[in-house]
C-alpha cells in the first residue's frame, strides 16, 4: 500500500506541476511538451486506480495523435516566444484576461460544487458506484456497458466526430485549377498504340513532332 | 526490506530482459547489411570476427568514442532527450512481449493496447530531435516523420482491431492462445500484408525511408547528431524494427506455437520458435529494404489514408460479419 500511496504522489506532483508549466512556459513548443508529459502522467494515474483501458487510450488517442498535430502546429506557425506574458513581468494589453477569468471561475465553481457534493455526502464512494467485479477486466466492462445501454449514445458521439470531420475537410477545401494530377489508372492502361509511333526521319530535314 | 527484494527482483528481470534485445539489436544490424549487401552482390562487413559477426560492436565502441557535438543554436536540453526517449520507448515496449507462456516480464490485460501506445510515441523521439536541432533538413525530416507515422498507425490500430474481433481478449498470451488451432496469417491474410506494409512505414525503413532520404535531406532528423547520440537513435530504431516484427508474429504467426503440435515440433523450447518467427520478419523487412525503390510521399499518403485505411476498415466488416453468421464470436471471458 505505501508502494501505491508513493507513485500516486509522484505522478500526481507530476500531472500538477506539469499542468502548470504548460501554462507559464514562454516557449509553445515547451508548452506543449509539458502538455504531452501531463496526459502521459495522468494516463499512469488511470491505471493505478484499475482503469488501464482508458489510461492506454488516452495514451493512444491524445499522446499518440492529438498532442502530435499540435506540435505540428505549434511548429509550423512558429510561435516560439510569446510577447506578452502576464504571468511573469509587465501587463501588456490584456485582452484575454476577461474571457480567460471568466471560463477558470466556472471551472472553479464545478469543481466546488463536485468537491463539496463529497464533503456533504459523505458515503459516495460507497453508494454511488457498482461493486468492482474482479473477475472481469474493465475493458469487457466497459464494452458491456457502451454496447447496451448507451449504445445510442456511443453511435451519436461517432457521428458528431464524422460530421466536425466533415466540416473541417469542407472549410479548408478548395479546387485548385491548372494543376497536374497522377492518375495511376491512366498511366497503366496506356497501350503501345497511344504513345509510340514509328516514323522514317528524312536526311537534313528531321520529323516533325506535333504536340 | 520486502519491497527492497521484489524491486530488486524486477530489475534483475528487466537486466535479463534489456541485454539481450540490445545484443539481439546488435547481431541484426549485422544481418540487415549482410542481407543488404548479398542481394547486390557485395560482400557486406565481413572482416571483424568470424564472418564480420562483431562489426557491431566495433562501430558501437566507434560510437562511444567519437565526440558529442551540440549545435549552438540548439534547444540544449531537448535535443539531449531526443534519442533518450526514442530508445527509453523502443525498449520500454519489450516489456509486455511473451517469449512463451511463462517468459513474459509483465503480464497485463491490455498489452496489445500497451504495446500500440508506445509505439505511437515513438514518433516523438523523431519530432524532438528534428525540432531542437534548429535546422531546415531535420525540422523537414522530423514533419515528413510525424505525418506519416500518424498516418499509418490509424491502419495498424484497425488491422488490430480485425484481430481482436477473432480473439476477444486484450491480453497478449491470450492472443497467441486463441491462434492453437489456425494462425490469424490464414484467415486474415490481406491484414498481414497490411500489417507489414504499415509496419515499414511505421518504422521508416525503406521504401518509406523518407524521415531520412538521402539524396534531399542529407539524414534526416538525424543530421545534427553525432557519436552516442547518433547511436542511440539508431539502436532505438533498429529495437522498434524487432518489436514490429514480434508484434506481427504474435498478432498473425501464432507467437511461441510451434508451427504444428506434433512429436519433433513440439519438444523444441517455445521461446525458440517465437525468436524464429521474429528473425523470419526481420529478413522479409531487409530483403524488401534491398529490392524496393523509395516511394515519393504523396504516393506514400495516398497508399495509407485511400489504400489501406478503407481497404481495412472494409475488412473489419466482413470479420465481424463472418463471425456473427457463423457464430464463430469469441464468447469465452477471460
């Protein structure tokens, strides 16, 4: 237990330290590191409490994909060092301070409303979740439940992801003209026929090539 | 003094574990170019001990000794951890491999979920090298590198998905018990040439080779490296090549099954037949390193997001169609 209770500090220490860096780092590239080592410390605290099938899918699908296009980003728009900076140094017209403070005091209300659903109902842990079965892992029960239940739910949320895809691919479309496409159907049905032909070059005056 | 035992216990496991993937990485570099060289009728290395066997090490003492340069410009610190975490996860991956029912360092439930994570990290090791080097030819290698790994791991984790339907199970001894009868190789045979395809590319090795074409990016991400540093990369590379081919021959060859259960087949250690089966792969992927030109990227994006990706994700239906027709779904809980 004391082995648990230490890795649980260490990662969490991690996970928090990690979360604040990715806001105070001047560089975005830095930002984003300590974003990918927030997810990977945070998926290790998922599977110390039992859920190792989300902590590896959120290892897959945020550290393997998202935080990779973001990186992406970051890299390509070349914003290395940010001008202002209102946590460190001089205030500089802070135009994203009201919306920023107003999003972080709804966060910090849900969480106060959350932490203090514990401290008044003190019996949750015990009450309000199904009895752990350890005979089963959590990945069948996890499909047990999403397959059921919620199965229109899981669908829905599918189709919202196909559709945002969807709408992204239709905004940053746009039919280029002039441009010279590879048809590899063209190029390995082309026959003999089509392509040579054979000519008798007269002395001095060559062949003509019509084009 | 408990915990003192059991944590030196699982490193003395994980030492036993380590050095001989490392040595294994080592002796196929040598094999890769022996390979490499006798399909173009050179000789290859062949002048360090017998048959040129211990060239690897003496390019790894090379290595050691050469001097580490750090470019001015450079981000300092993340162009140190670069080949770290390239190698760190190269090997880290080796843990949840079974060698044979019982020879398995860490047995988990979701070990083919572990083992498709960290080969998704991977790509990072590349990203930063090229990113901190701040140089135009390993920034452009480190952006080729991450689109296409991105790219080819969505049709790893569908062709993935196909053998998971067959088994039910995430777990890797599962994966290989379910396959006792039939090897997923039969049934499943367009995947496994998927699974191949996507794994050269996942591992940049030729002819998807283009992280670090020569001839328009000098090395790569790698061009600013030198000396151990350079060899890490290297190392971490040629480990992930191993951990692709272990992953293939327990996903569709049937890992540490003998090829049939029958008297001289099945008194041979099973660990035996596992490094045979990982040592069949490493050969299909030098001897196509050798007789394949490199493809141009446009065509390698098109080949993984047109190609593969609807091809697989057509082929999931028809196995989990067949399987609910025929009743064939894997019930059993484990």
């Amino acid at each position: 237990m004391i082995t648990h209770t230490i890795f649980f500090y260490f990662f969490s220490i991690i996970a928090i330290y990690s979360a604040l860096m990715v806001i105070t780092s001047k560089n975005t590239v830095n930002s984003v590191f300590f974003l990918i080592l927030d997810f990977i410390s945070v998926g290790c605290l998922f599977i110390m409490v039992g859920a190792e099938f989300l902590g590896m899918i959120l290892l897959i699908v945020y550290v393997g994909a998202v935080a990779v296009l973001f990186l992406f980003v970051v890299m390509m728009l070349n914003v290395a060092e940010q001008k202002t900076s209102w946590f460190r140094g001089r205030v500089t017209k802070g135009t994203h301070i009201p919306s920023g403070l107003f999003v972080s005091i709804l966060i910090f209300l849900e969480l106060l409303v959350v932490v203090g659903g514990w401290k008044y109902k003190t019996n949750i842990m015990s009450s309000g979740s199904l009895p752990i079965d350890q005979n089963t892992t959590n990945t069948h029960e996890l499909g047990n439940v999403m397959y059921t239940d919620y199965v229109l739910y899981f669908q829905l949320s599918g189709m919202i992801l196909l559709l945002a895809m969807m709408g992204a691919i239709i905004l940053t479309y746009r039919k280029r003209e002039n441009i010279k496409r590879q048809s590899y159907f063209k190029q390995v049905s082309r026959e003999k026929s089509s392509s040579v032909e054979l000519k008798d070059a007269e002395f001095d005056k060559g062949v003509k090539i019509d084009d | 003094m408990e915990y003192l035992n059991i944590l030196l216990q699982e490193i003395y496991k994980i030492f036993f574990l380590v050095i001989p993937v490392l040595v294994t990485v080592a002796m196929i570099v040598w094999l890769d170019r022996r390979v490499w060289a006798s399909i173009q009728k050179r000789r290859g290395p062949n002048v360090v001990g017998p048959f040129g066997l211990l060239q690897s090490l003496a390019d790894a003492l090379k290595y050691i000794f050469k001097e580490i340069i750090i470019p001015a410009s450079a981000n300092k610190a993340i162009f140190i951890l670069a080949p770290i975490v390239t190698m760190t996860l190269a090997l880290a991956a080796w843990a949840v491999i079974p060698f044979s029912e019982s020879l398995i360092l860490s047995d988990i439930n979701v070990g083919i979920l572990y083992l498709f994570a960290i080969s998704s990290l991977g790509v990072y090791g590349i990203i930063m090298g090229g990113w901190a080097s701040n140089s135009k030819y390993p920034f452009l290698g480190a952006i080729r590198s991450a689109a296409q790994m991105v790219s080819y791991e969505v049709s790893i984790g569908i062709i993935i998905i196909n053998v998971l339907l067959c088994v039910g199970s995430l777990n890797l001894k599962d994966i290989v018990n379910a396959q006792q009868d039939l090897w997923f190789v039969f049934p499943l045979f367009p995947m496994f040439v998927i699974f191949f395809i996507s794994a050269l590319a996942e591992t940049n090795r030729p002819p998807f080779d283009l992280p670090e074409a020569e001839a328009e990016l000098v090395a790569g991400y790698q061009t600013e490296y030198s000396g151990m540093m350079y060899a890490m990369f290297w190392l971490g590379e040629y480990a992930n090549i191993l951990l692709m081919c272990a992953m293939g021959s327990i996903l569709f060859l049937g890992g540490w099954l003998p090829p049939l259960d029958i008297y001289p087949f099945n008194i041979v250690p099973s660990f035996f037949w596992m490094i045979l089966k990982i040592l069949f792969l490493f050969l299909l992927f030098s001897i196509v390193k050798a007789i394949v030109p490199r493809y141009r990227y446009d065509q390698l994006m098109r080949l993984g997001w047109k190609v593969f990706l609807p091809f697989s994700l057509f082929y999931v239906v028809l196995t989990a169609s067949f399987l609910f027709y025929f009743e064939l779904l894997p019930t059993k809980v484990y």
